[in-house]
C-alpha cells in the first residue's frame, strides 16, 4: 500500500518545498521501490522548492536509508502530515528540523592558575592567551545561540565531549552562522576575542571522526585520542568492526550492544550495529602497532555516503496489525536500501 494525496497537509496554494518533508508519487519510482517507506523525501534546496520559480529541480535525500537525489517538483503529492507519520519518519523529521551548530571547545591546560577565573581577573593576570589553551572537543550540537551551547555542555554532554563541564574561562568557537567566532565564557555571557588563534593552541591530541547515531545523518566530531572520550561515544566498553579490505578506517560500537537494549543503527560490514558507533582511521603507530587516528577529508566524505542513515526495522513503522507473510515482505523489502 502507498501513501496519497491524503497523507499530505490540506493546502490550498502552492507551498514551499525547503526544509519540507515531502511525499512522492509512487509512479516516480522504480516498482521494487514503490512502497511508503520510499516515499519520503527531504527537500533541502533547489529552484524547485520555490512554487515561483522558473527552475524544477529539488535536492535533497530519501528519509528512510539518507540517499541523496535530485527530483522535479511535479513527482510530488506535496507536504507530508506529520500526524499521520510512522515513529520512524517522526523521530528522523524532528533530528532533521531541529536546528545545529559547529562548535569546537577550548580549556586552559590543567593546573593553570587562571582557571574558572572571569574576564576582569583574567585580562589583570595578562589576558586571553591561546597558547595556554587546549581543545577537548569539536561537533555538532543541536542549539541556536551560545546559551544553549552552555546548556548542553552542562547537562548534556556531547558525545565525545572530555574534558570539565563549561565553564567561566573556557572559549567556544562558532565555527559557522551570524555569530561565527570566538567567544571567552564569563561569569555572566560571554566575551567575543578579536585575536584568539586556535592555531597556537594544543590540539594536537585530537582526532577527527564520524559518529553514526540513530535516525540522524552522520556528522564529523573532533574527540581526545583517548579512550574516555572514545568509550563517551559508544556508551561503555568498546568492540572494534573492520569493513575495510584494507583495513584503514574501523567502526567503535558497544562491546554488549545486543544485551543493553540499544535500538538497531547502522550495518557495518556484515554486522548490524546497536547503538551509537563511530568511525575512526586505522595506521600503524611510531611502536609498530594499529592504533586508530583521524580521518581524512576524503574517507569522511566516504563514509558519509556509505552509512548516510540508519536502518528502517519492521517494529519502526508502527502498523498496528501486519499479517506474518506481510512482515516477511517488509523486511525482505527494507533489506534492499540498508
């Protein structure tokens, strides 16, 4: 059974299409995939999203499996009615709208003695100092402004995030947006530095992964190079995947996914990963031995591709009643986009 015309919002004039969670008409699909867990699209640009332009293409990627596409305007119903949307596509459309930021964060180094001081006290002693600083942490976190990058740097921690909660003298960088760059955290708001360069600071103990969560599209994190900001990631004590024949780049998952009740994530290799997992680069170190290490521009985009969202599982759609030949169908049929 596919989704209709009835499974879109009631609107009289011509909507625009950014941003929206869309419906396709099933004859645009190839018959394997006519199915309404391939309907939904997510438009996120092109001149097609605006009802007034001359242009038709609309840009964007498939909900269930995160595919990219390019699509017209006319192999649309129209706006999906979020009442009427499985748990599945609810849960992925509020990760999708709710809005982010790129931030990376910075602490003095430990025993310095200007920690936890305020602006006033710190610029008495000398000032802002990048040198005296080292990053713990760089991603993207759900948040409009820098009050609730405080917020969720207090209560709850990014993952990957190591290092003291923030707090008065750290520095939070805005990496992009309208309030784009560095900012020192005072007693009261914060303070934004014309001439902190992260470049002069210690971060050299970092590495650059791609944290894969459920029903959210990977995004790249800067963590420690260590195992408390790796175990922060997966929840625990960690088991290791290998999926590439080369073996340059590993996925980190739960070592006890299947017994702590984590939901189905992502398949890695011939494995379907519980739980939030990451990917790492995998080189041999100065002593001889594998060790992981950062990702390159060229794997992030790699892998971005390769796992661009979570499975779909037959308990996700939420159909009250399903005949077991129907269930069978359905699984068999989701197995073709994972």
């Amino acid at each position: 059974m596919c989704l209709t015309k009835e499974h879109c919002e009631n609107h009289k004039e011509p909507q625009d299409y950014k941003g929206k969670l869309l419906i396709i008409k099933p004859q645009v699909l190839e018959p394997p995939f006519r199915q309404k867990e391939t309907q939904y699209f997510f438009a996120q640009n092109g001149f097609g999203c605006d009802p007034n332009s001359l242009g038709t293409a609309v840009f964007g990627h498939f909900l269930a499996n995160g595919q990219k596409a390019r699509l017209e305007r006319s192999d649309f119903f129209g706006i999906a009615d979020k009442s009427q949307l499985p748990v599945w596509a609810a849960n992925r459309l509020e990760l999708l709208e709710k809005p982010s930021m790129k931030i990376r964060v910075f602490q003095l180094r430990e025993a310095s003695p200007l920690t936890f001081m305020n602006f006033e006290e710190t610029s008495k002693r000398g000032g802002v100092k990048d040198k005296d600083y080292r990053q713990i942490y760089g991603g993207t976190v759900f948040g409009e402004n820098l009050e609730d990058v405080f917020r969720i740097c207090n209560t709850e921690l990014p993952y990957g995030y190591h290092g003291h909660s923030l707090s008065v003298s750290d520095v939070v960088e805005i990496c992009d947006g309208k309030d784009k760059g560095l900012y020192f955290v005072d007693s009261v708001g914060f303070k934004k530095l014309d001439d902190f360069n992260i470049t002069q600071t210690d971060h050299e103990n970092m590495m650059k992964v791609l944290i894969l969560e459920k029903d959210r599209l990977p995004y790249e994190a800067e963590i420690k190079h260590n195992i408390y900001a790796m175990q922060h990631i997966v929840g625990g004590s960690f088991d290791i995947i290998y999926f590439e024949p080369k073996e340059d780049a590993i996925c980190f998952c739960n070592d006890e996914f299947l017994l702590n009740g984590s939901q189905p994530n992502r398949v890695i290799g011939d494995t379907l990963v519980h739980g939030t997992c990451f990917i790492a680069g995998n080189k041999m170190n100065e002593y001889g031995e594998y060790d992981s290490c950062s990702l390159t521009d060229e794997q992030i985009r790699k892998y971005t591709e390769m796992f661009p969202q979570s499975v779909v599982m037959t308990a996700d759609l939420a159909v009250p009643t399903l005949e077991e030949e129907t269930i069978q169908e359905t699984e068999e049929f989701l197995q073709t986009f994972q």
